[in-house]
C-alpha cells in the first residue's frame, strides 16, 4: 500500500435547524463585525435575511456582499475584498452555492496578503492563514464548503484557474439541511449530479487512498438512496439530509 495523508482541520456542524448555532460560532470566533458574501438571488427569496438577522439579533454588525454570479471572476473578487477592506469586517461569512464560498475564500487571501488573486494561482502558493470564514452552504453539491481550493475566472484568458491550499479551508462549516429545501428541483437535480461526478472521480483517481474511497464510496451510497427522492420532494428532510452529507 502507498503512502498517504489527509487532513481534517474544521470545525463542522451537521444538522436540521444547525443556523441557529451561528450566534455561538461567532462569539467563539470573537467576531464583532462580519462581512457576508452571497448573490442576489438567495436574496430574493429571503435566505440572505434570514441569516443577517441572525447575526444581527446577536449584537453582531453585518456588512454584505451580493453580487456573486456564477462562475465568478476576478473583478467579482476585487470588488468583495475593496468592499471588505473598506467596511471593517473582522471575519467571513460565505452563504451559497459554489460560487460565493469560492468568492470568499479569495477574498479571504487578497484582504490578508495583498497583490492581485493571479499571484495565488497553482498549488500551495498562499503564504499563511487568511481570515477566518464560516462557510453556509445552500446547495448540496460543490462542496467547497470542505475543500481546500477557490476556482475563479480571468476574463482576460478566458481561463479558471485554482487556488488550492490548506490555508483556504473555512474555518467553520454550518451544514444545515433546511437550507436546500427550497431549491428548485432542476437545482437539486444539477448539484446532485456534481457532488456523484466529484464522487467517482476521486474513487477512480490515481492518487487515490483508502480514506478517499471511504468517503467516496458513502458519497456514492447517500446520493444513489436520496437523490431522486430529494428532486421528487425537496422538503423530504431524509433526502435533504442524505444530498447535504
């Protein structure tokens, strides 16, 4: 058997009504003014109230940011680190799918190191811990929420590229099941298909391990159970929490 390594440095909350936790998480964080970075279209439907009502009802300041799109680019970046620079925020909420949690986390590295996010590209090239970020994922999918990477697009090369360090992962994650309930089922059925692609690529990966393929393999048998009951009824808190696992 080869060598291998893993690591496992988060604090992650797994659970039906887990927001509520956010509170205690961000006195334990001593965070006296978070910067939350989601999209316009969980503010539409009054997720992103919802969460700053939250942080707000616990004495906490809350500044936001939510002009993510998909496949979010450099400028997308530029603008949320400007605006967290300038506001004062001490930590990071990223509230989302893929995209605002990958906003975030670049964000993270430019308002701690500086220069432009191009500078991070490739493998290990962050220089230390960024700022802390709680990760509130609203899609069962990506799981960026868990991984040590940030995908973004450079318009100019009509590129995505990553940054991939350990210095990137959130801090904390809030896995709550309630929040994919009202995705649209086209949604549930996308992300769903992603996080079984994510799945069996890392079973089939030549740097495989057998950690790996113990988590790719349960991955595989919570989305194969749930999946089609998820899309089906996503208010079905058994599938919810089976995709959000």
């Amino acid at each position: 058997m080869k060598d291998f390594n893993f690591k496992i440095p988060q604090n992650i909350q797994f659970g039906m009504g887990i927001l509520k936790k956010l509170p205690e998480i961000l006195k334990e964080d001593k965070s006296n003014h978070v910067f939350l970075v989601s999209d316009r279209g969980l503010e539409k439907i009054g997720v992103v109230d919802k969460v700053k009502n939250i942080i707000e009802a616990s004495g906490i300041k809350c500044t936001t940011y939510l002009d993510v799109v998909p496949n979010p680019t450099i400028t997308v970046v530029n603008e949320a680190t400007n605006l967290y620079k300038k506001c004062g925020a001490t930590s990071l909420i990223a509230l989302g799918g893929g995209s605002p949690l990958d906003v975030s986390k670049a964000v993270g590295v430019l308002s701690t190191f500086g220069g432009e996010i191009t500078q991070y590209e490739g493998l290990n090239r962050v220089p230390g811990p960024i700022v802390p970020i709680i990760a509130i994922p609203t899609t069962a999918g990506t799981g960026s929420e868990v991984t040590a990477s940030s995908v973004i697009t450079d318009e100019t090369r009509n590129y995505k590229f990553s940054i991939v360090s350990y210095e990137t992962l959130p801090k904390y994650a809030l896995l709550d099941p309630e929040l994919i309930t009202t995705a649209p089922a086209s949604i549930a059925a996308a992300c769903g298909v992603d996080a079984l692609i994510h799945a069996i690529e890392a079973y089939l990966s030549k740097q495989a391990s057998p950690f790996s393929d113990a988590m790719a393999e349960k991955a595989m048998e919570l989305i194969g159970k749930n999946l089609r009951n998820f899309i089906k009824d996503r208010r079905n808190e058994e599938a919810a929490a089976g995709m959000m696992l």
